[in-house]
C-alpha cells in the first residue's frame, strides 16, 4: 500500500524525517535479516518458549541483539531527551514506531524500547544509580520492569501494599508484584511502595537491582499472548541503598503517571504499524486468493472487510496524529502539565486505539480463512497481542470512566 502522504496533517519534523529514514535503512540493513536468521533455526515463532514457559532463550537473545543494534545505530530511545536518546517528539515517535510495526511482530518490534526499556523515569534516577545501570539500559544490554500492579492493586492501584520502611540509611521493601512485563528476564525493576505512614496517594518509587537478596522471579503468568514475559516479582525484606528512590520519597505518583502516559501514548504507532501491516496483507491475500472461479476480493463480503479494515486504520492514524500533536505542545512526557484535557486525550487515543487494532486483526484472520489461524501467519499472534492491549497501562473501562469524568467536569462547571 502507498505510503501516507506527509505534506498534509501532521509532518514528521526534519530530524524525525531523518530518524524515520535511518530507521528503514536499518530494518532492511540489519533488523530483518536478524529476524530471519532465528527464523531459519526455530520456526516463524517468535513467542517460542522454553518449558517452564519463559519466553524461549533464542529469542530473549534476539530482543537483546536487536535492542544492542538499535542502540548502536541510535534509534533504541528517539524519545528520550538528548543525551540519553533523539530528543524526538510524540509525533515523531508515532511515524518511527508505524514504520517498525508495518513488519509484524516477528521482533522488529525490539528495536525500540518498550515497556521494559529506557522511559522518561530515567530522568529521575538518582545520580549514582544513573552513572552504574544507565550505560548498559540505554545500550539496550538491560531490560527494567515497571512494577506497580498487586493481586490486590489493579485498576485500583493506590490501593497497593508493598511497603517501604527506613532503617537507618537503608530502606527495607517488602511486597508481592504480579502480571508484570519482563518479570522472566529483567535486571531491574522500577518498584512503586508506599513509605510505612504514608498517605494513600503518597507513593514511593526504588530502583531495585533482581539480583539483590530477597527478590524473586517468577511464576511466569501465561497471558493470551502466551509470550513468557510476563510474571511476579517478590520482595522479602529487600535491602536497598537511598540512592534506590527515584525521584524523591513520596512523590512517586507523578512518576507512575509519567510512565503510565508514555505507555498509552505509544498505542498510536504501535497500533497505526500493526493495522496497516494486517491490511496490506489482507488485501494482497484477497488479490491472489482465488474461490468459486475468481479473487476473493470480487466478493462483496471480503471487499467489505477490507474496507472497514481501512476505515479504522485512517481513523486510528488521523486520531492519533491530532492528538500527539496537541500532547507534543503541551509537553506532557517532559514536565508539561498534564490537565483534564490532555488526561482525556491519552485516554481517547488508547481506547480508540486498542479497540480498533482489534476489530482490524479480528477481520484480516478472516480474510485469511483458515491460513489465519495458523501461527505460522502471524496474524493471529496479533490479534491475541490486540486483545491483550485493552487491560495493562488502565483499562478500557477505566479509560471510558476517565473521559466521562472529564467532560462530567466540564459540564458541572459550566454557567447555567
Ligand atoms: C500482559 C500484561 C502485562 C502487564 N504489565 C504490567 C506491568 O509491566 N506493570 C504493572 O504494574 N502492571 C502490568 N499489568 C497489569 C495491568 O496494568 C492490570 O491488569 C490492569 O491495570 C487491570 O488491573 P486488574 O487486572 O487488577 O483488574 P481489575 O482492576 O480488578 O479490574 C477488573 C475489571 O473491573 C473493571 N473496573 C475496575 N475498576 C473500575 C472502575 N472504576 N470503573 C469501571 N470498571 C472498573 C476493569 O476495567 C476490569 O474490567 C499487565 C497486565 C497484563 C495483562
């Protein structure tokens, strides 16, 4: 499929132009040759797993080559300021992350940092903890877990019970975390406790190194993905050095938020890559495929999937642009204040997005017929991965719950 026009809407900046080209030059130079290699070895899975069900090690290896070499080209953390990464906008990011999703989700996807990679927390670690674990987690040579969720602590996460006590000039953490992302083979994790006495929303967030005593890994939780990264992460009265805290004690919660906002955020990219990868798959299939005499595509039920397919990739895309460029203005990931408005607008994108990824993948499995429901096409892997996206980094309930309170605000305050 032609690639969208750029001289309309919302245009990469010149240095985004430049980074999305660097990024094609890439792919096609060394991610795809990467991914084809392991290919060759264990088959066109890329969620292969080892038998206690972490995600296979061939392919934990492949992620951490892939990050390494993107790193190494400079394109593992476009988001992050300079010096840690390109400095590029949410608009940007959004073209670089399209171009990457447009090839699946073969492992392409590991070139840029995801959940378990560099986000704007790493501003707020503390000057020691940054001079000993940055170099290694911008070099993509690490991965680090946000921890926030409980068994107990989900949508309602000031619910959390993970406590931090002083003790003399350490800190002592104990908790449970559960269905977090990379648990299996992270380094580090970003772990959100509430300092013994403080108030609910008063939350405290540790750098904690897995390796420390008292940590443990695991179970692996299998998820509908069934990727092996996801899993608990144990802490049993975990010494931790003050350089630990990120931020400063108590003000964690504008930290989750931050994070929180750059996870939605991305769902555009992501989301905008994956569907324009399931359509241009679709419809070369509904060209060549034939039934009853003829291309499927001649039949006005395909040719109506594939339409509606486009309708919610233009939709996601055009929604997604708009508002990244208002949060771009607002400078929401970079200390900007982030108001009812742009609050509202991270919600609408990511709910607009996850739900419309998953209507796309639902109909190119369709196309398909029963070749989309082999794992060897790779479509239903998206599928599985779009269902999953409507639950972690809040809820599409709690999404829906958040823009109906906004614009409940707006209406309460009106003048009557
Ligand atoms: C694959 C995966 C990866 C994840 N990765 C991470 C991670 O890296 N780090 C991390 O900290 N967490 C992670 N999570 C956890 C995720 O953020 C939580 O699952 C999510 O916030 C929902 O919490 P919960 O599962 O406890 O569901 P609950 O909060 O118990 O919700 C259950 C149901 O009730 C609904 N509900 C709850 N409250 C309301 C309300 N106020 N209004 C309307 N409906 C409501 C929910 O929408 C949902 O339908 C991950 C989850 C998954 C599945």
């Amino acid at each position: 499929m032609t690639a969208p026009d750029f001289s309309r809407g919302y245009p990469p900046s010149d240095a985004g132009r430049h980074a999305l080209e660097h990024v094609r030059e890439f792919i096609a130079a060394q991610a795809l040759p990467m991914v084809e290699e392991v290919e060759r070895v264990i088959g066109p899975t890329a969620f292969a797993l080892e038998p206690d069900g972490r995600l296979a090690d061939a392919m934990v290896d492949l992620k951490r080559r892939m990050q390494q070499a993107s790193a190494d080209a400079g394109l593992y953390c476009p988001h992050l300021p300079a010096p840690d990464g390109l400095g590029l906008g949410l608009v940007d990011t959004f073209y670089l992350q399209e171009e990457i999703y447009r090839h699946g989700l073969r492992g392409v996807q590991w070139m840029i940092a995801w959940t378990d990679g560099p986000s704007h927390l790493v501003l707020y670690w503390s000057p020691e903890a940054r001079e000993r674990r940055l170099g290694d987690f911008l070099a993509g040579r690490t991965n680090v877990a946000f921890a926030l969720t409980e068994p107990g602590a989900g949508s309602d996460a000031l619910a959390l019970e993970t406590s931090a006590r002083r003790d003399g000039d350490a800190w002592i953490l104990r908790g449970v975390k559960h269905l977090i992302t990379g648990a299996p083979f992270v380094e580090l994790a970003q772990v959100i406790a509430r300092v013994d006495g403080a108030g609910r929303g008063e939350l405290t967030a540790f750098l904690v190194p897995v390796d420390t005593p008292g940590v443990t890994r695991g179970p692996v939780q299998q998820t509908i993905m069934s990727d092996g990264q996801t899993g608990v992460l144990t802490f049993e009265d975990v010494r931790l050095p003050d350089s630990a805290v990120v931020g400063r004690e108590g003000n964690g919660l504008p930290l989750v938020f931050t994070w929180i906002n750059w996870a939605r955020s991305r769902r555009g990219g992501m989301c905008s890559g994956l569907a324009w990868h399931c359509l241009d798959r679709s419809a070369d299939y509904a060209a060549r495929r034939r039934a009853f005499g003829r291309p499927i595509g001649d039949f006005g039920a395909v040719a109506e999937r594939l339409s509606d397919m486009y309708l919610d990739w233009r939709a996601m895309r055009a929604l997604s642009l708009d508002i990244l460029s208002g949060l771009d203005a607002a400078d929401v990931l970079g200390g900007g204040r982030v108001g009812a408005a742009e609050r509202r607008d991270l919600s609408t994108l990511k709910t607009w997005c996850d739900e419309a990824l998953l209507r796309v993948a639902d109909r190119a499995i369709q196309v398909h017929g029963g070749r989309g429901l082999l794992a060897e096409t790779g479509l239903e892997r998206i599928y599985r991965v779009a269902r999953n996206l409507r639950i972690p980094a809040g809820t599409t309930e709690i999404q829906r719950a958040m823009i109906a309170e906004s614009l409940a605000s707006e209406y309460r305050t009106a003048p009557d």
